[in-house]
C-alpha cells in the first residue's frame, strides 16, 4: 500500500480524535488517573428588567446562556459566543456589555436590562419605534443587539466619553454619521442594514436634543 495513503489515513484518525476530545464536557478534563470533578454550583441574585431573580448555576455559565437558558429570555441572541459580533449586547448597570464574554456570578447584585426589558409591542421604546420606521433591520437576528447597543451609545455622547473619532479627548462629542458609526462598529450586521440603523439613531438622538 501507498505509504502516503496510509499517513493520510493516521491523519485523518488523529484529527478525528482530536474533534472529539474537544466537544467533551470540561468537567471531563481531569488529571490523568483521578475522577471527574462535578461541576461548582453558585447562587447568584441580579436585577433583570426590572425583577430580582435568584439562580443557581454552574460557576461557568455565561451571563447570557443565564438569561437564555436560565430566565428563558430569548431575545438576547447567541452570534459568535466570542464577544465579535454583538448580537448578545446587554445593558449591565446603564452600560453595554457582550454577555457571551462574562459569567453571571460575576454580578451579584448588578442591574440587567435585555430587549425585553426595553419595551413591548404595545409600548416600544423609541429606539425600537425607529428602528421599524426606518427599516434597520431585515432577518432582525442582530437587532435585539443592535438596539440595546444604540441606546447605550447616546447615554455615552450623552455624558461626554470621546470615541476613536472624537475630534478632542476632552470635548464634548457629538452626535454625527462618524460617531455613530464608530460606535456601533462592535455591532455586526450581516443583511447591510447599517445605513438605516445610523438614520434610526440619528432620530432618536434629535428628539433627545
């Protein structure tokens, strides 16, 4: 037999038993010779969307496998689950985060605000109301991100933080195409609907004005 087939075939064997070393629960990732460990259980208590809730997780759950899995809201979606896209944006104590990149224990006692906690169908919140009349989304996948990453970006023009393309550090900025842009550059829309999300905020924004 070929010998290149056979180090094919080894190859292909290995990277097989790689794959599936990796997909094993890390629980399972012991020291050679000793038993699995259980899981660490912790009692976390916030405030989302207004309501406390208590949970007990396993100390490596995410914030927003928490809010998904746990307190099943669903809105906050799950994108890349490494803080690249965006689509998990929450609001944590008035300012945005990623919740794929933090652990709920992390915020005991903490504020939360999701999507759900923005407003509803029968009482949107004007970021949500634009949104719609503006068109800022189409498969509305990277929306739930979106919006509660826009509404953070006009409390931070709000209270003077400088972005990248702020003219001066210690100037107010304000709000432009620019700033906006910059701003929701962590937010990715994969249908191009960034040109209508800017016309969303710049609204909203004017009726703040």
């Amino acid at each position: 037999m070929d010998p290149l087939t056979i180090t094919r075939r080894e190859l292909l064997k290995a990277g097989a038993a790689s794959a599936a070393a990796m997909t094993l629960p890390a629980m399972a990732a012991t020291p050679e010779g000793g038993a699995a460990r259980a899981p660490v259980i912790s009692k976390v208590s916030f405030q989302v969307n207004g309501k406390p809730q208590t949970l007990e997780l396993d100390t490596r759950t995410s914030l927003l496998d928490a809010l998904r899995e746990h307190l099943h809201l669903t809105g906050t979606k799950k994108g890349c689950d490494h803080g690249q896209c965006g689509a998990c944006t929450v609001l944590l104590d008035g300012r945005r985060i990623n919740s794929c990149l933090t652990l709920a224990v992390m915020h005991e006692g903490s504020s939360i605000q999701t999507i759900e906690g923005l407003g509803t169908p029968q009482d949107l919140h004007p970021m949500q109301a634009a949104f719609i009349k503006h068109d800022g989304y189409q498969c509305g996948y990277c929306t739930p991100g979106q919006i509660c990453s826009a509404v953070a970006v006009l409390e931070e023009i709000k209270a003077g933080i400088p972005s990248h393309v702020s003219d001066k550090l210690t100037a107010k900025p304000k709000v432009s195409t620019e700033e906006i842009r910059e701003r929701m550059s962590g937010n990715l829309c994969r249908c191009g609907a960034y040109s209508n999300i800017v016309d969303a905020i710049t609204e909203v924004a004017g009726r703040r004005a």
